[in-house]
C-alpha cells in the first residue's frame, strides 16, 4: 500500500486515500503528504495522534513547504518536517526527483536557484514550474522549509548562539532567521530552545557536535545494510565502534564524522562537523547511505508476490539498499573490488585513504583521513595500485573522467545516462555499472545479473542462475529489482549479512 503522489487540489480518488490513511492514524504515510486543517492553521503528519479533523476542514500538501507556503504551521506534537522523507524523490529518475536530491543536500544554498537549475540542465522558469506543479513549492520555498528543519536541530541539540544557529543553516539574517520560525513553528528560538530542555532525552554540548534521530519506516531490517557496510569497511576512513558504524564524511565546506546506531524505528546519529553550515548536507548523506527514506511496503508487497522470493522476504521484511555518502568514492571503490574479495577491495582503497585522503581528527575512534576526493586523485601514483594493469588503466580512467566532466555521478545526475558513460569507461562492465547504479546513485531497479553471489543465491532458491534466464526471470520484481537482489544476497552465508560483526559482537 503507497501513494504515488499526493495531488490532493479538490475532493477526489486522492484526497479519499488520503484521508483514510488520517482516518486510521497510517504512518507509514508520513512522509508521503502532510494534513492540513483550516481550522486551526496547523498542518501534520497523517499519523499524527491529535483528534481526526473533519473532511470538509482538511487539506492536504504533498510537502510541507507547500503547507508553509499556504500559511500553515507545523504541528508541535507530531512535527511533520522531522518525518521521514517522501520514497518517491529516490525512486524516480526524472528532473523533479533529481531536484529534490539536490535540494535535499543543500544545493539550494549552496549555489542559488540558478546553479541548480545549471545542474539539471533547465532554466530557473522552467524548473520552478515543475516543482510547484509536483510538489506544490518552488525551490526557494523547499531550502527555506529545510532551513528551518535544519535551524531547529542546531536550536535542540547544540548550545550554540542563536546568530551562528542562523548563519549556519543558510539564512542571510539574523530577521529572517527568527521571522521563519516564529512562522513555521510559531515559536521563537528561545522558545524552541527551553521546549528542548524540558523534554527528556539525550542533549549535545561538544563543540562541533550534533546529536540526532534520523526517523525511518518500518520495518526496518537493518542488519543487512549494516552489516554490508561494517563487512567493506575501509581502514581510517570506517570503522564499528560500540555498536555503531562509523566513517569520515568531506562535506562542502569541511569535514565530519558520522556514528551511526540502529535501532527498529530510527537511527541514532552523532555528528562531528568542522563547519555547521555542512549540517544538512550531513544529515542527507547519511539517509541516503542508509536508504532511509525507502518505501518498504511497496517492495514487500511487489517482491512477495513472486513464490520463491516470499519466504526471503517474510524472513527479513524491510531490506534496505547498502549506499555510500559520494556517489564518486563508491564508484572507484566498485572498480578497485572487481573480481577480488571484500577484504582486498578494502585493502586497495585503505592505500588510496591513506596516500591522499586529508587527515581528520577523531577523538571518539580510530578514524584518520577522509576518501579522497577526484581532485585528489587525480595525480595517483601506480604504486598506490598494486592490482593487474587492466584494472589499473580502469581506475586512472574513471578518475579521469570525471575529472573532466564525462562521467557525471551524483544526487542530481540521470541514472541512464550514467550508466553510458560508464560503460563507455574502459574496463566497465555492466556488473560495474549496475552496482553503482544500485548502490551509488540509488536507482531501486538496478540488477547486476552478473554477479556471482546473486546467482548462487538465486539457484539455492530454485531460480535460473544463468544471468541471461535470470534477468528475464527479474521482469516481474520490477522496479525494486536492486531490493530482490539484497534480499538475495542476505540468504548467502558471508560476513556482509552479520551485524555487529563477528569480531566486533
């Protein structure tokens, strides 16, 4: 059960899903669309607990910054901003989903209006008719609504100056800063601060750090993707530690450290940045490291109906995509792991993080250098790449490439034509290029039909192992192929399916 989209302008199909789903306090919804009631200003989840609004009172937003921009404030019991993101900005391939991943890792603030629409390949008129039409908010709107998220952790979570708080999420003035949240949250900073002091929980005080809930849906089978991640872990810029995965993030305009902690309903992550206004790019990076925003129901649902999928499926509900943080990092380390194992792909690229990484500090772990950047890499030295010379040529060439802007892989990129580009890499294959399509860029029908563990999980389950006969058979897990192949992958008995690991339980 999902909702494609919420298009909710008048009383139809739409807005009679979606009130049900308020009707029956659904929160696997949230995320989805936000309710707003006219009686009240207020707008919320829809599994929000407060007494069910009247139908001929509700509107409903597929955003909440088009709830803002309707001149609605956020619920302060359920706070609808702080809810897991929409599923269908990852899954879909087209501009405004692209937007979206960009908007969502700051590139709004970063660069401006223009320099995203710079990166889609559109005019500023051209991609602001598309996000109001989809989402009902223009970009401008979207970075505001994610500047007041964004202001509001520093506000809970740090003891950090109000000015800096404001600096720090974007805003261009002090004014602005408290004009967006006594409209958003209808409370001032102050306010929001004393309401965070007074409720139980856990509350941040180092320097340079933030400590947050990133919510997600349920189910939530996290030791897949964690144990994916632990089992690849690159010396000095990963490691587990205490029960949490922890690596180096080179962020805009410094760099950090994630520790992240599962849990069945969230993730607890602790952040340490270099510079506060790498927040939201931090906190997008990580979601996306852990396929966060992923609608598992859909997948359930769509993979359950295959006969020798279910009983994987039933096992382990919830399966999540094992991703990376740069888009770039996770295609020069799938290159460096081609046709080796997981412990000398690690061994290949702790050399890299250790040659040219920038160094870090990490008071709370053993974590040294940051992965190096393109830029970095650029002048490799051979005997840094102690691998046959095929594979070398490989390396020094997808670093060239996108150097140079022939392979362009990130947030906002077209999931075709990267898939061309990389192919047109020498030494890429199409396992390499759906491995990145599925684990660097998100796309959740990606399928490397190729790959050896895929195929032997598949013919212990009675499926074609041959990649031609198995890829036909994919046809019908359409399109959350690259989800059947983690439910695949997690019936092998190997160490990316342990968490914690082995060594570390």
């Amino acid at each position: 059960m999902s909702v494609a989209r919420c298009n909710c302008r008048g009383v139809h199909e739409d807005f009679d899903r979606c009130y049900r789903a308020v009707q029956s306090r659904d929160t696997r919804f949230d995320g989805w669309f936000v309710t707003a009631v006219q009686t009240t200003g207020i707008y919320c989840r829809p599994g929000c607990p407060v007494r069910l609004p009247f139908a001929r009172n509700v509107r409903f937003f597929p955003t909440s910054a088009a709830a803002q921009g309707a001149g609605f404030r956020a619920c302060k019991r359920c706070r609808p901003d702080a809810s897991p993101g929409s599923p269908q900005w990852n899954v879909r391939g087209d501009v405004v989903a692209r937007a979206m991943r960009l908007i969502a890792d700051g590139t709004v603030d970063r660069d401006g209006v223009q320099g995203l629409a710079a990166r889609l390949g559109y005019t500023a008129r051209q991609l602001q008719r598309l996000l109001q039409t989809e989402t009902g908010a223009g970009p401008l709107a979207l970075a505001r609504a994610q500047r007041a998220q964004t202001a509001r952790l520093l506000i809970e979570t740090t003891a950090m100056p109000f000015g800096d708080i404001a600096y720090a999420a974007g805003f261009s003035s002090i004014r602005q800063f408290n004009d967006t949240l006594r409209v958003v949250y209808d409370n001032t900073p102050t306010e929001l601060r004393l309401r965070a002091t007074a409720t139980p929980g856990d509350t941040t005080t180092s320097p340079g750090t933030v400590s947050l809930r990133l919510p997600v849906r349920a189910p939530f089978a996290y030791a897949g993707v964690f144990g994916h991640l632990a089992a690849s872990a690159v010396p000095g810029c990963e490691e587990v530690r205490h029960g949490a995965y922890r690596r180096t993030l080179r962020l805009p305009f410094g760099n950090g450290v994630a520790s992240l902690t599962p849990a069945p309903d969230h993730v607890r992550c602790t952040l340490v940045l270099d510079d506060f206004r790498d927040l939201t790019s931090a906190v997008s990076r990580c979601r996306r490291l852990l396929d966060l925003d992923a609608d598992p129901d859909a997948v359930i649902d769509a993979l359950s109906s295959d006969a020798a999928l279910a009983p994987v499926v039933a096992e382990a509900p919830g399966q999540r995509i094992p991703r990376t943080v740069d888009e770039a990092e996770l295609a020069v380390r799938t290159v460096l792991g081609q046709q080796v194992s997981i412990k000398a792909a690690r061994t290949h690229a702790g050399r890299l993080v250790a040659a040219y990484g920038e160094p870090v500090h990490d008071a709370d772990g053993a974590l040294t250098h940051t992965f190096p950047s393109v830029e970095q890499l650029s002048e490799i030295d051979p005997s840094h790449l102690a691998m046959p010379q095929a594979r070398r040529r490989t390396v020094t060439a997808l670093v060239a490439g996108l150097a140079d802007g022939r392979v362009v892989l990130g947030p906002g990129c077209d999931w075709a034509a990267a898939r061309s580009q990389l192919l047109a890499v020498p030494g890429i294959g199409p396992w390499t290029a759906e491995v990145i399509a599925m684990r660097g860029l998100g796309d959740p029908d990606a399928f490397p039909a190729s790959d050896l563990g895929l195929r032997l999980a598949a013919e212990q389950l009675g499926l074609p192992s041959d990649a031609r006969a198995l890829t036909a058979r994919s046809g019908r897990w359409r399109p959350w192929r690259s989800y059947a192949t983690q439910h695949l992958w997690t019936t092998l008995e190997h160490e990316v399916n342990h968490w914690p690991p082995k060594q570390a339980a």
